[in-house]
C-alpha cells in the first residue's frame, strides 16, 4: 500500500514545475527510531549528493522543488522523495527485511508473515489479475503447495473443485470454507466476486490456523480481502477492457466416411457369421463400393457442435478519498461465449466499498456488493440418458449413396432403442438452460479502539443468494421430440439467506521483549434455506419459450421446500512471543449448531502451536547467508458440519413417488415415508492434524520457502453409512469411519536477477499427499459405488473405497484378451463348440471367439461383481507448479508449469466408443481393428456373428482398458505486458497504460487419450473421482488487453 | 470514558453468552417429526399409503417380485441370451446381487413404517376405538404380508417389531421359522378380526379387508404345512381359513356364460358365451376393482405426466409385444422379456382349456412395421404372458401369416389399457389373492386332511373348471378323483393354468418340493421341441434356469452382502 502511495505521490508531483534552487536539510532514521549515520543520499538525475553524519542529519544546496532525493543505506529499502516545498526532511528507512513483511489475513486478524506459526500460504494477486480466467478459481491450479484445484470439465464459469490436503469426507463435501472479508461463506461462488477486486488471498492449510474456525475449518480456509479506496485525496479511475478467444485444443480421433463405411462393412459380414449373406448384401445395396468414399469429407459432428469461443470483458474502478473517509467502487461486466454452441457465462459485479474514520479511534468500513452471474448451456455431463457429446461421436459421419430413410447422424426414428439418441446441433440450439445466481452482500464494521491495548471490532453481515434454474426443451430437442414430456419447462428457484454477526475483542501488549495479543469473540449465524420447483409439459408451441409455461397441459405437482440452520460461537486465541524470536500460540472454539442435539450441539476446537525464529538467534546472525529461517509446529482439531440441516431429525416426508392410489377411479392419495433416521448421538465431524514447518531464506531472500509435513485424521466421520437393511435403511448419517491424509509441501521461491531494468523471480511448489481410508461402518471393509453414467440399465460398482485403501479407487475387471478358436473344443455329444475346462465365460452365454475375456479372480468359471478388482488409483502421487516471473524494461512476463503426475482417470467413452455392436454407430477409429476370423490379434471385440455378441454382457462393462494415467504437465498461463512510458503516458493524459496479452491453458503435455486429463464428473464426490464420461473438454483461452488508469 | 465503553462491550458479548441455547432450537420444516404425525384418521391414512407405496414401487409388486424373480420355473424364463440382467430367475444370482438386497430392504423398509405405525398411532387421540383397531389392523395386515414375502423368499430372517432407532439395531440375529409364521399368524388375526369386509359401508377399494387377511392367512398356513417347515397339520388351519371365506358369501369368481352341447360323437362340449376369466383381468388391465373376485391386489396408475410415480412395469416387462411407434407416447410399448413354456401351452390343449389359454398365451405380437402376427413357436422370443395385455388386434384375422398391411399404413389395434399410454410404465394392476386362489387352496388343503378328495373340494374346483369353459372333472378327468395323489397332482396343474404369471408358481413348487423336476421337465420340453436346435444361442440360453438350477442353493435367496455385513449377529446361509 504504502508503496503504492509513494508512487502516486511521485506522478502527482512531477506534474508541478519548480524551478527555485534552495538549500534543504533533515535527518535519516529507521522506521523504528534508530539515527542511521552514513546513509548516501543523491539527486536523481544529476551528481549532487552526500551522505548522513554521525547524529543521521544531512544538508544539499541548490536544490530545486521538481528534485527527487533518492536515499540508500544498506539493510535498508531505497527510498525516492521529492522536494516539493520542504526545507526539512525527516526521513524513516524501511529495512531491507521489512519489505519481505507481507502481511497474511488468519482470520479475525492479520499477521506479518515471519510471525506465523501455521501453515498459511499467500497468492500473489498480481498473479490471478494477470490470468486470462472468467473466475479468480480457475487461475489457482499450481500456485499454492497443498491446494488440489481440479476441474468437474470445462463448462463455461463453473466453479472448481478445491481440496486442501487431501480430502477428509467420502460422502460429504471436501471444499473449504471462503472467508471474504472476514466473513465466513458457505456455498460460496467464485463467480460471485471479481478478480481485481481481490487484495489479498490467503490459505490457511493446517489445523493451528484453521482451529479458529472451529467446526467449519476442517477442509482448510480460503480468506479473501477486497480492495480499499486510496487515502491520499486523489482519485483515480482505472479501466480494464480485455477480449478473448477460446478454442479446444483437440477434438478425439474418430472414423472418418471410409473407415466409417469399411467399419459397416465389416460389422455386416460378421452379422452374416462372416461368410456372405443377406446382411452384405444389403450393405452393399445402400452403401455401394466403400473405396468410393475414400476421399469424401462427410461430417465429424465434433466440428459441428464445437466453435470458437469468446470472453469480452470489462472492469472499472474508481478509488478516491482522504485519510478519514475513503471509498472504492468497481464494476465487472463479463460475457463468455462458449466453445459448445449455445453454451456461455455472463457476470456483473457491483462493488461498494467505504471507509470512514468516525473519530481518531472509531473506524466504520462498510460494502455493499451485488453480483449476477448466469450460466447458459445444456447441461453436457449432469444426465445419464442424454449427453450431446456421446451423439456427436456415435452419429455416422456420412449418409449412404443410396438412402436408407434414417435421420442424419443414422438415426431411426422408430427404434426405441435409439430414444435417447438425437441431433446433437439441435439439442444444443434448442434447449435453453440458464443457471442464474443473484448474490446481494452487504456488512458493516464497526472498529473502536479503546488504547493502545484494546480493540473492538463487530461486523454485522448480510448475505442473500437466489439461484435459478430454468431449463425448456423446445420441439426440436430429445425431451421435445422423443420424449414423454413433448415440449416442457421447469424453474427450479432456491435462496438462501445468511445474517450473521461477529464481535470480538483484542488485547496487544508489549512489555520489554515479551509481546502479547489476546482475542475473544463470539459470532452468530442464521441461515434459511427455500426452494421452489415448477414444471410443466405438453405445451403445444415453443414460441414463448420458458416466459410462458402456463400453456402446457401436463404440468407437474408443484414443490417447496424450507430449512435452515444456526450456528451460535465463541472463540479466543492467545498469542506470546519473546524478542521476535519464540513464539507461542493457541487458539480455541466451541461452536454450537442447531443440526445436531442438545446433547452433541456443542463441539471445542483447541489449537497449540509454536515457532521459533532461528534468524534472530545470536548465532545466526553471523550466518551471513541466511536471511530467515523459522522452525514451526503446531496441532488442532478442526470440524466439519456440513450434513443436512435436519439429519439428526427423524422425520416422515411425503414426496412424489411416496404416494399410492385405491378408491373408486383409483385417485391419488399422498402417502408418508420415513425419509430420515435421525441418530440421536449425530456430531462433528473432527480433523486432527499435525504439522510441522519449516521457513527459509537464503542470501537476502534471494532464495527462499517452506516445508512443511503434515499428518491429518479425521474420525467420527459424518458418513451416510450403509447399515444392515433390516433396519428399513440402506444408509443413516452417522459418525463412523477414519480416514488419514499424510503429505509434504515444498516451496521454493528464487530471485534470480534483480536489476533495475531486468528481474527474473522462480516460485516452485510441489505436494504429496497420501490420502487412506482407515476404517468404515461396523467392521464393513469397502463401499462400493456405482456412478450411473451409462444410460443402459444395470448396476455396476465403477468405483470402491475400501479400508487401507485411499477413498475412491477405479474398481473393474482385468481384461484377458479376446477369446480365440483355440479356447473351445467341440463336443461332439451336444454339437456345439463349448469352452475349454477351466476357462471362464465373460458373464454371459454363449461366448465365441472374438467376445472379450476377463480374468476369474475367483476362479467359478464365471464373471461377475465377485472378479471385480482395483484397476486404478484416483490419487495424483504429486502435483505442483513452476512459475517465473520476468520484468525487461517496461515489459513483464509470466510463464506458469502445473501438473498432477501418477494418478489413473476413468475414460468411460472408450468403454463405449471403442466397442464394436451391431448398430450404425460410428465411434473412435479402433473399431476398425474389431477381431475377425482373418483378424485375431486385437484387444477389439467382434460385433455379433452367429448371435453371439463380442462385447461384455450389462454389469461386466468397465475393465482395465478403460483406466489410462492421467498425468499432465500443463503449460498454464504465459502472460506478456508492456507498461508504457511515462512520457507517452503523459501525453495522453492518462496516468498509467498497460497493454497485455495472456494464454490459459496453452497446451497440456499428456499420453491421456480423452478430451483433458483434468476431468471429474462423476455425481458422488470424492467416492467417483476422475470419471471422464461426456465432458465438456476444457478450452485453450488467448486474451489481448489493456488496462489505462486516468 | 474508556471504562465506560468497555462497559458496554462486556455486556452486549454477555447478551451472546447469555442467549445461549434456545438460539440453537430449530423444527424442521418441509418435514415432519416422527412425533408429531399419526394423530388423527387422515394422518393415519396418509401414513398407510406410504406403506402401500413401498409394495407398489418397482423393487416389489411393481417389476421384481411379480415378474422378474417369479422368472426361471415352468411358467417361464428370461428370453435375453445377451445378458443375465434377471440374474435371480437365471439362478446365477450371489449376495451381493441386486434384486436380493432391494427386495430384502424394500420389505424391510414397509415392516419399519408398520412398526412405527404400531408405537406412533396415538390411541387416546381416536374417540372410536374401533377406528383406531382398524388402522392399526391395515398396518398389522400389510406388516404380516412383508415377513410372509421375505420367509417365502429368505426363509429364516430377522424379525424387527419395533421402529428402527439408531445404529444399534443393525445387529440382529435371525428368528426361527417359528417364531416368524407365529407373528405372521398373530397380525393376519387381529387383521382379520377388526379390517371392514370389501363392500361394507367404509370400505375404501383397493385396500386390505378382512377376508383378504383370512385368504392371506390360508396362505401361510399351506406354505408351513409344506417346504421348509413341513408342518402337515397347518392343512387343516388353511382350509378352516378358506372356508370362512367361501362361507361368507362375500367373494365369487366372475361368472362365465356358456351353454353345453352334446357332439355328433355324444361327447359333451361347453362353448362359452361370455369368458368371465377375461372379464376379470379386464379389471386389472383397466383399473377398476372387481371386489367380488379380487380380493387383494396392487393398484398402479401413471401419472408421471403430472410428476407423480404411481406406475408399475406389469404388462410393459411381461406383456405382448409391440414395437411399432419407436417407443413414443400412446403406443402401448411391451418389452416382452418374459418367455412362457410349451409345458404351459401343452397343458392348456391336453385340458381342451382353450379360455384360459386364449387369454394367457394368445401368441401373437405387433411389429415395428405395424403388422399384427402370430407367435406358435414356443422357442420364440416373443412367445409371452397375455394376461397382462396391454392392447389386442382389432381384427384377429390380421394374425393370419398372409394379412399384412397395406405398404404405409398399419394393422388396427386396441389399446385395452386406461390412462396415460406411455412406453416404459403402466396403469395395470396386479392380482395377489383372488378368490379363485382360495378355491383351489380349499380343495388342496382337504385333500391333505382328507387323504382323499371330498365332494367339497372337487365341488370347489370344478367352479373353477366351469367358469374357464371346462367339464367337471368328474366327467373329463375321472382318474383325477381317484386319489389323494392323483388329485395333488390335479390342482398342482390346475393352479398353473388358473393362476399363472400371478407371482405363485415359484413358492408353490418350492412347498411342493417340484421345483426341481419341473425345471428339469422344462429342459427336456424344450429340447423336444421340433425347431429345437442345439447350436442355436437362443435356444441353448432359454436352458439356463434348469442348467444352473442347484436344489442346495436356490430353494431361498442368500442373505444380502450388506446384511451380513453389518449385522454382527448374521451368518451367510452355509451355501453361500
């Protein structure tokens, strides 16, 4: 800040012309006090100088007003000042080492980063401005050790999935809590604040920090400030404008028009148990001679429903205000057209912040901040009949020379099995979905500082967030045409409300070498929680789209909803250190929620930690080399509460499928289900966890960073825990099961050059976590998942976590080649050929040479969930970043590595497109290679000869084939800037103008054969991670821009 | 000053500390405490249909125990050779198998809303007691039918009677048959001493009545007096039930009209004139209650159109196909994944019992070109159950193999269904006790007590026999009379063509100690079948329930996987 003054100050005054020469004098001292003798003070631009005497007092002759004084003492910050109208200059040097002091939010305070004692890690905000990102979210991957950020796919401004540590839940969220201007959210959307509004973002990581948090710390903190108007009686305006293009990278590899008609061909001669038949013929009947296709272009519908995506962006800021009352306004307006047609994000931000200083010791801060954000777009990966992507790659690229009177794409409209399979164009342009949030914040603050020592602070904040999706199918649409609704609409509406307030009291005292800060508090919350839901179907037009569902004529039961929660807190933490040097810190909490009974409602969050600053030790004072080291270790417990507001209820609900009908015309009569058991001894969740730190610099910083070891458990976890389904319950929110997650982060960051018109700054992080489950429901030893992605009907566990396992393996089948002739002997007795003894069947009968062949784990000739194996591990064994940082003159770069390494993904569209069957579906180009009588070396089933089917039977779908390493090395974000000169500056009578260029998601280094290995839809959380099934791939962002401030 | 505003300071954080707890109270909402409900007659009512519910949804009478795990006997079998996804009728099930966890949780999850029916339902709040016996009685009632479903299929299992209350209860040792039937017995009882009769002023249709609890009740008693329990002298209590029923005059079958002819060789002949065989389950097809012949059934209705999930798959899963219109809205959509038998078809023509074989294996289908055709292969795929029809040929004629449909245009049909005609769900209903049913089990319960057909029993039977166009048996089948055996072995196939598809053949084989045989007699029907071929896949898959048929493993189900568990006091049957 101060720096930024400072600057501000100089552009004012180097506007004024002075040219009076005079004589000034003043004193140099330090910021603490300390008269600095010998301090070399010059005049920028010219000769002149002298340097301080022993009592740190100066005097220059002929000195003019439009001089700058440009102060150097080593240890200490240079230091630039201009003369103006002063005679006498009373100096304070920062030292060197000050200037390396960021200050780090912890929650209800901030600290100086040298005096942490916890694991807090910082983004650099320079560093999510200069992204080319929609939301602050998607610019965090590889910047911070610990912080997992992956994608569900790249929908156009959804939120990402954010981990700390490794994930502590199975079945509950693993997100951490945002905390924005210190105001504890949860449900927070990223979209729901700009990224330029941002002043500081900081991550609390280990339990000494997050204790202070208590129940809702467990998954670590994400604490944001927004910015402040300036103080120095100017104000300034700053415009942003930007524009982007997006593509994606690559589109999957799939049969062209004459590998699609050789495919047909080759799937009609086995039809006809390859020998030529009726099916050839017919073939050839329609399709003609394939080599005529062989230079046709035909359609890859990828391209059809892929286009190039734009983001026009724009952000205005105006700042102003003295030293009592400053404010600071900013608006966002963000448009994004997606890479899937008719897909987009839109975003406005309305941002208030004002600052008064009632008294010398009364301050008020206030905001008020309103953001709308809408996603648009068919929801590609959320349905498991429908997905837009699935039809793109299985319609036929080309129609037949003859007409076989199918849709385009080899659609039969009177097959029902091909219901759920449409035009993908007009799924696309014919569906309108919008997700819409409006997010209205408001909190006021009121800080009194009664002495020195004492300090009050209450914030009363004030939350409501309405979220609305409006989802209509019109008459060219799957649910429009083939569908049981015909045209329909439904508004799902939901809000939730959160008042709350937080009052604390803080206590700073420094008696000689021993400092303390004490502080106590207590915050309360109120949420309610409503929902709406209204649909109708049968409507006879699509003109009037969503604005006019009262035209159908089979409209659903309306529904509604209402819930809330309380959460009523008391917390303090004490904090001593001796000389800078020991330092000592505890924290505690008790929280009390109304989720749970009287009984378990209130759970205490104590915290311990302590650091030791081996730099300000005498003997390392004479290491000249080493500029910080810090030692740091701290334990706590944290909590998770985040289970249904009424779990610990019991409760009858009566619902839509509940009901039952009897009487006379067989009426409908609602009918009443215990939709909960309320287990009476329900808690919190509780995180232990240990760390261990260590802090480092070397050569005035020049290289520094942290390491820190970790060791989290979480018990009595809050699982919604299969129990024995004599109880009526197939699973009851409970407090059972462990789960570990052990790591190690390292950062490391360099300051390779530092010149005046060249610097090159390194950071590099990396993380290891090992996450395993420790123990389950009972003495149960795994939970078993199925992810329902597959719209073919079946149960099967894709997915298990299982004790000593981490939580969320890839479970399946191990594939064992293709059956060959050579595995069936003929029996004579019942001629047919039969399997040899021994060897297995694929779960269904008959097989034949050609169907696929599993391993029989168990060894009962047969294939079925008892033969089901780990085949993948979800785990990255480690993921990091590597970003540098390069200033040439007026230009800045930003060069940004990320990557996961070691960890398998699901590639659930190869279990499909990959596998041939007797349909007119095209797919990936290894169905060319399907086994045959003439082509037995492949691991690519036949299609059906002999009404035999090559693929597995329902239930035997995923195997080994199916997991791939995911592991990527991503090229992030370049980012490129050229700040103009002053001198132009000036004669465009702007202050400052930045133009600049920026890359996201550049390219991605990886032998994952999907769209993108960053992919997760599965709907179950951290028990289906790393399911790559339909996903909207993640695009290549350029952005171009510029940025003036008048 | 100083002092005075840190005064205040402590005080309001005091106000927080103060206000404490109350804070923390909250109700839900959009639910309901299990405390506050089951005060009153609507409540009570409300409660009662959500038990229904249960038995209506898919993983009960809707789809599984109706159809899908009645497959694999001599009615029939699963016809898809490319998978076994009706693992259970395949006898290629294990624990961890679907349909032998949701049929255990779902009749779990009806006997713990009875039980909390039973704790919760406030008697002081009913000023007629007798209302209050009566709720309790339906809760009662459908709580016995639960246990008996899941011995029939489980045999010896845990016995909850009270409501689920936390975690604890997941360990619970199974009870002893005895104890089971015992309890079963005791609700069916009181059921049966406070529910109205069908038809009394009160009587809501559809629900459970009293005879409906004596009926069910001969059910069980018959089911004790055979396989596992083989407790002969329940013969005697299941026809005391019957006879209560039969006696009371409540019940009758639908009557058939027909007139008797004598023939040209003087053998006398029954045209029948009106079938009431199909007028009955014209009932069911049509959601209207027919409670003089009905006396216990499901009751389905689609209603998805106004979001509501009322709908079962009876005539979709196990119905006559018909593949023309692609699926979509107001085409009368049938799967048809159930194949029946030529035993069954061989057994109607050796009776001449062309009514009830007309109805339940017409044999025909509709094309996805819109022809009307005939089925006569028995190894066809689309040689299905008729019983749950749900449309006909207009004009009959169109089955013949040379009507076929002008190019462009598609034979006429009925859609015989009521409602909303939509591809996967169904409005039909489906039978559990018709009074058919207690005839036959009279006649098989006195023949046991007996130990020799009485003119009652034969009498009893032959109102059967009439109303499906057939001779006494006296006079078609006199050997049949002649002994106990002979007469078992009567009703054993009378109860196959009368009752067929209704979700009993599979439990009466297995009290009977058949099912065995009559699997292995499937297996040799159809490889006696002329177009029987052993390379075709088809065929060789249709052997399935017979080639994996293991009598040591397959008379009950294997207990969940997630039972056993996380119920500590549960051992796997030792088969498993």
């Amino acid at each position: 800040m101060k720096k930024i003054l400072i600057f501000i100050l100089l552009c004012v005054l180097s506007f004024m012309d002075v040219s009076a020469q005079r004589k000034i004098q003043g004193t140099v001292t330090s910021t603490t006090g300390e008269i600095l003798p010998g301090v070399s003070i010059s005049v920028k631009n010219t000769t002149k100088g002298t340097s301080t005497d022993f009592d740190g007092k100066f005097v220059l002759e002929a000195i003019k007003d439009s001089d700058i004084l440009v102060f150097m003492y080593l240890g200490y910050k240079k230091k630039e000042v201009t003369v103006n109208k002063n005679a006498t200059f009373n100096i304070a040097l920062d030292s060197e080492t000050q200037q390396l002091e960021e200050i780090v939010v912890v929650g209800y305070g901030s600290k100086n980063k040298k005096e942490l004692t916890s694991a807090i890690a910082s983004v650099k905000v320079k560093d999510l401005e200069n992204t080319a990102t929609a939301n602050f979210d998607q610019a965090l991957a590889g910047r911070i050790s610990g912080l997992q950020v992956s994608s569900v796919d790249g929908t156009p401004g959804a939120a990402l999935n954010i981990v700390i540590r490794g994930g502590n839940s199975i079945t509950g969220d693993n997100s951490p809590l945002y905390v924005v201007d210190g105001i504890p959210l949860e449900d927070f959307d990223p979209a729901s604040i700009s990224t330029d509004d941002i002043a500081s973002f900081d991550v609390l990581k280990d339990a000494s920090a997050t204790a202070i948090y208590g129940s809702r710390g467990a998954n670590g903190i994400i604490i944001t400030t927004t910015k402040e108007g300036r103080k120095d009686g100017k104000t300034a305006i700053n415009l942003k404008i930007s524009n982007s293009i997006q593509f994606i990278p690559r589109k999957l590899d799939v049969l062209n028009p004459y590998q699609y008609v050789k495919y047909q061909e080759a799937a009609a001669f086995a039809l006809d148990n390859y020998q030529p038949g009726r099916i050839t013929d017919d073939f050839y009947n329609t399709w003609g001679n394939p080599e005529d296709y062989r230079n046709m272009t035909g359609t890859n519908w990828q391209d059809e429903i892929f286009t190039l995506g734009n983001i026009d962006q724009y952000n205005l800021n105006f700042s102003g205000g003295n030293e009592k009352t400053n404010f600071y306004y900013s608006s966002e307006y963000l448009d994004q057209k997606g890479t899937l047609i008719n897909t987009g994000f839109k975003k406005i931000i309305n941002n208030l912040r004002l600052n008064h200083d009632i008294s010398k010791k009364t301050k008020f801060r206030g905001q008020l901040q309103y953001s709308f954000s809408n996603r648009n777009g068919l929801n590609v990966s959320a349905d498991r009949f429908s997905s837009v992507i699935r039809d793109a790659i299985i319609f036929r690229p080309i129609d037949p020379i003859n007409s076989d009177d199918l849709l385009p794409g080899g659609i039969d409209p009177n097959d029902p099995n091909q219901n759920n399979f449409f035009d993908p164009v007009k799924n696309l342009v014919n569906t309108d979905r919008q997700d819409r949030s409006d997010v209205i914040r408001g909190n006021a603050n009121l800080i009194h500082n009664f002495s020195d020592e004492f300090a009050f602070n209450s914030t009363v904040n004030y939350q409501i967030d309405t979220r609305k999706t409006s989802v209509f199918f019109g008459k060219d649409t799957q649910q429009g045409t083939r569908g049981i609704d015909g045209v329909n609409g439904s508004i799902t509406q939901r809000q939730f409300q959160t008042l709350s307030t937080s009052n604390t009291i803080d206590f700073n005292k420094k008696i000689k070498n021993h400092k303390i800060n004490a502080l106590v508090g207590f915050e309360l919350q109120d949420r309610t929680f409503t929902s709406t839901f209204l649909k109708n179907a049968q409507i006879p037009t699509d003109i009037f789209g969503i604005d006019k569902l009262g035209l159908g004529i089979a409209p659903s039961i309306p529904q509604t909803v209402a819930s809330g929660n309380r959460l009523l807190s008391y917390f303090s933490r004490f904090e001593y250190n001796y000389n800078y040097r020991y330092y000592f810190k505890a924290i505690m909490r008790a929280d009390g929620s109304s989720k749970f009974n009287k009984a378990n409602r209130w759970g205490y969050f104590p915290s311990v930690s302590g650091a030791w600053r081996i730099d300000r030790e005498d003997f390392a004072k004479d290491l000249g080399y080493l500029s910080q080291a810090k030692l740091r270790a701290g334990w706590g417990l944290s909590g998770n509460n985040r289970i249904g507001d009424f779990d610990s209820f019991s409760q009858l609900d009566i619902d839509n499928t509940s009901g039952y009908v009897w009487g006379s015309g067989q009426g409908f009569v609602p009918g009443a289900f215990q939709s909960n058991l309320g287990v009476p001894d329900l808690k919190w969740e509780t995180t232990s966890q240990l760390n261990i730190g260590l802090d480092f610099g070397f050569f005035n910083d020049k290289i520094s960073g942290t390491i820190d070891f970790y060791n989290k458990i979480t018990s009595d976890l809050l699982l919604n825990a299969e129990v024995a389904p004599h109880t009526g319950f197939q699973r009851i929110q409970q407090n059972i099961g462990k789960v570990q997650n052990r790591g190690l982060e390292f950062n490391l960051n360099t300051k390779n050059i530092e010149k005046d018109n060249f610097s090159w700054t390194t950071s590099f992080n990396i993380s290891f976590n090992r996450n395993k489950t420790l123990a389950l429901n009972n003495g149960q030893t795994e939970i078993l998942v199925d992810p329902q992605w597959s719209w073919e009907s079946g149960t099967e566990f894709q997915y298990i976590t299982r004790v000593g396992q981490p939580v969320g393996m890839i479970y399946g089948l191990r594939f064992d080649g293709i059956y060959q002739a050579d595995d069936f002997i003929f029996d004579n007795a019942l001629q047919i050929s039969r399997l040899k003894d021994g060897i297995p069947d694929n779960g269904a009968l008959p097989v034949a040479p050609g169907s696929v062949k599993f391993v029989d784990q168990n060894g009962d000739g047969t294939i079925n969930q008892l033969d089901r194996v780990i085949i993948g591990n979800t785990q990255p064994k480690h993921f990091g970043g590597l970003s540098n940082s390069f200033t040439i003159g007026n230009f800045d770069a930003q060069i940004l590595l990320q990557w996961s390494y070691g960890f398998d993904v699901l590639n659930a569209n190869r279990s499909v497109f990959t596998v041939p069957r007797a349909r007119r579906d095209s797919g990936f180009p290894e169905l060319l290679n399907a086994w045959s009588p003439t082509n037995t070396d492949t691991n690519i089933n036949t299609p059906v000869y002999n009404r035999v089917f090559g693929r597995p039977p329902e239930g035997n779908l995923i195997d080994d084939r199916y997991v791939e390493d995911g592991s990527f090395l991503r090229l992030s974000t370049v980012s490129l800037g050229y700040t103009f000169s002053d001198d132009l500056v000036k004669s465009l009578k702007v202050k400052s103008l930045r133009v600049f260029l920026q890359g996201q998601n550049l390219y991605t280094w990886t032998n994952y054969r999907g769209y993108n290995p960053d992919v997760s839809v599965g709907r179950q959380g951290a028990l289906t991670p790393n399911l790559d099934w339909s996903a909207y791939p993640q695009s290549v962002t350029i952005m171009a821009g510029l940025n003036i401030s008048f | 000053m100083k002092k005075f505003k840190l005064i205040i300071c402590a005080v309001s954080l005091a106000v927080g500390l103060t206000s404490c707890d109350n804070y923390l109270d909250l109700q839900p909402e959009s639910t309901l405490g299990i405390d506050q409900f089951y005060t009153n007659a609507v409540e009570a009512e409300i409660a009662l249909a959500g038990i229904y519910s249960v038995f209506a949804t898919d993983q009960l009478y809707g789809n599984n125990i109706s159809i899908i795990m009645e497959s694999g006997t001599d009615e029939g079998f699963y016809n898809r050779r490319f998978n076994e996804a009706w693992t259970v009728g395949l006898y290629r099930h294990t624990p961890s198998d679907n349909y032998v966890l949701t049929t255990w949780t779902s009749l779990y999850k009806i006997i713990n809303l009875c039980n909390l029916f039973n704790e919760q339902l406030k008697k002081d709040s009913f000023e007629d007691q007798e209302e209050y016996n009566r709720l309790l009685a339906e809760a009662l009632f459908l709580r016995a039918h639960a246990y008996s479903l899941l011995v029939n299929w489980y045999e010896k299992v845990p016995m909850p009677l009270t409501s689920t209350k936390d975690q604890s209860a997941n360990n619970l040792p199974v009870s002893s048959l005895e104890e089971l039937y015992g309890q079963i017995i005791k609700d069916y009882t009181f059921a049966s001493e406070h529910l109205l009769t069908a038809g009394e002023s009160g009587y809501v249709q559809g629900r459970a009545s009293k005879m409906a609890a004596h009926g069910l009740l001969a059910r069980v008693y018959l089911k004790m007096a055979g396989y596992p329990l083989n407790d002969k002298s329940k013969y005697a209590l299941a026809k005391e039930q019957c006879a209560i029923i039969i006696n009371s005059g409540v019940h009758g079958l639908t009557p058939s009209s027909t007139k008797t002819t004598v023939d040209g060789n003087g053998d006398t002949k029954i045209i029948v004139t009106s079938d009431g065989y199909r007028k009955h389950f014209l009932n069911y097809i049509q959601s209207t209650y027919d409670i003089n012949e009905s006396i216990f059934e499901i009751s389905f209705r689609y209603l998805r159109d106004r979001g509501l999930t009322t709908d079962g798959r009876i005539g979709e899963v196990n119905g006559i196909p018909f593949a023309f219109g692609g699926g979509q809205p107001g085409y009368p959509f049938a799967f048809g994944g159930f194949n029946t038998t030529s035993l069954l078809k061989n057994s109607y023509e050796a009776n001449k019992d062309s009514i009830r074989k007309a109805w339940n294996i017409p044999g025909y289908q509709f094309t996805a070109t819109g022809d009307a055709i005939a089925v006569t292969n028995p190894l066809a795929a689309q040689f299905v159950p008729g019983k749950y029809r749900r449309w006909e040929p207009a004009n009959f004629a169109d089955l013949a193999p040379n009507a076929k449909p002008a190019p462009g245009s598609q034979e006429a049909y009925i859609i015989l269904e009521q409602g909303g005609i939509f591809k996967n769900f169904t409005n039909i209903n489906f039978p559990v006790l018709r009074y058919a049913d207690i005839l036959l089990m009279y006649a098989e319960a006195d023949n046991e007590v007996n130990g020799a057909p009485s003119a009652l029993g034969i009498q009893y039977l032959d109102q059967v026999r009439q109303r499906a166009g057939l001779l006494p048996i006296a006079i078609a089948k006199p050997l049949a009379i002649s002994s106990k055996q002979n007469f078992f072995e009567e009703i054993v196939d009378e109860r196959f063509r009368e009752l067929t598809f209704e979700a009993l053949r599979k439990h009466d084989l297995i009290r009977w100690g058949l099912l065995g045989e009559k699997l292995k007699l499937l297996e040799q029907t159809i490889k006696g079948e002329p177009t029987y071929s052993a390379t075709n896949g088809d065929h060789q898959a249709f052997l399935r329930p017979s080639q994996f048929f293991d009598p040591s493993k397959h008379l009950s189900l294997p207990y969940p996987l997630q039972e056993v568990q996380l119920n500590n006091s549960l051992e796997q049957k030792s088969n498993w």
